[in-house]
C-alpha cells in the first residue's frame, strides 16, 4: 500500500476533528470551577471554537485543491 500526500492529508484532518470534538467534550463536561475558583470556562470554549473555525477552513480548501486529481 502506498500512501500518497493526499492520503496524509485526510489523516490530518480527520484527527483535527476527532481532537475538536474531544476539546468541545471535554469543555462541557469539566467543572472548571472545581480547578480553580478564578477559572473561566469561556476561554476554553473560545480556543476550541477558534480551533474549529482553523479546521474548518482547511477542510474546505482541501475538496477544491484536490479536484480532478483523482483523490
């Protein structure tokens, strides 16, 4: 089997998504407050929201970077 750029590529992104939707789970699911009283949970949640957005752009540039190259 060989492993062609675009394959890695699929990897990558794939495991952005698996880590984002373990950041969001994590994020609704920790009691922040229990860590630290000063704590607020609003930064997590914009960092794996801005995560996301990153993600999300990266996908979306990859389906036109790999029109009609047979991937």
């Amino acid at each position: 089997m060989t492993l062609f750029p675009s394959d890695a590529v699929k990897a990558i992104l794939i495991a952005g998504v698996a880590a984002i939707t373990g950041l969001h789970m994590i994020n609704s699911t920790t009691d922040f407050h229990a860590l630290s009283p000063n704590s607020h949970p609003v930064v997590f949640r914009i960092e794996a929201l801005g995560l996301s957005f990153y993600v999300a752009a990266l996908i979306l540039s990859y389906f036109p970077a790999t029109r009609g190259k047979g991937n």
